[in-house]
C-alpha cells in the first residue's frame, strides 16, 4: 500500500475535528441540562404537587344573599 491510500484509510475510519467538537458540544449541552433538571427536582415537583388544603378547614357560609337562602358548611379534619 502507498501513503496515499493509508491516509484514506485514517481519514474514513478517525472522526475529524470538527465531528470532535460538535460531539463535545452535544455531550456537554446534554449535561448541563441533565445537570438543570436534577438541580430543579425540587421546584418541578412542588410544581406538581396540589396546593396545600391547609387554608381550606373552618365554616363556610354564603354571602351577598338573604339570610334565610344562604348556604353554610363546615370543612374538617
């Protein structure tokens, strides 16, 4: 084999540089976000989460109406 056909064969099988750098690139965008999502695990989940019904408990009675329609109820534990 001549020189010339072996650096063919280098330049087929080798990755180039900018192949390099566009996989680096993508490995390092990819962990950033990964690194992101982990960080705000905490802020997604509350984000999920139902509200807290803690303010919900006590007696409810319906305004802006006469007394003897109004509707009352009671939430407890």
């Amino acid at each position: 084999m001549d020189k010339a056909q072996l650096s063919q064969d280098n330049m087929t099988t080798q990755p180039t540089k900018r192949s390099r750098v566009i996989m680096l690139l993508c490995l390092l965008i990819g962990g950033l976000v990964l690194a992101g999502v982990f960080v705000s695990k905490h802020s997604l989940s509350n984000l999920f989460q139902p509200a807290s019904s803690v303010g919900i408990y006590g007696h409810w009675q319906e305004h802006d109406v006469a007394k003897y329609a109004a509707d009352s109820f009671e939430i407890g534990r």
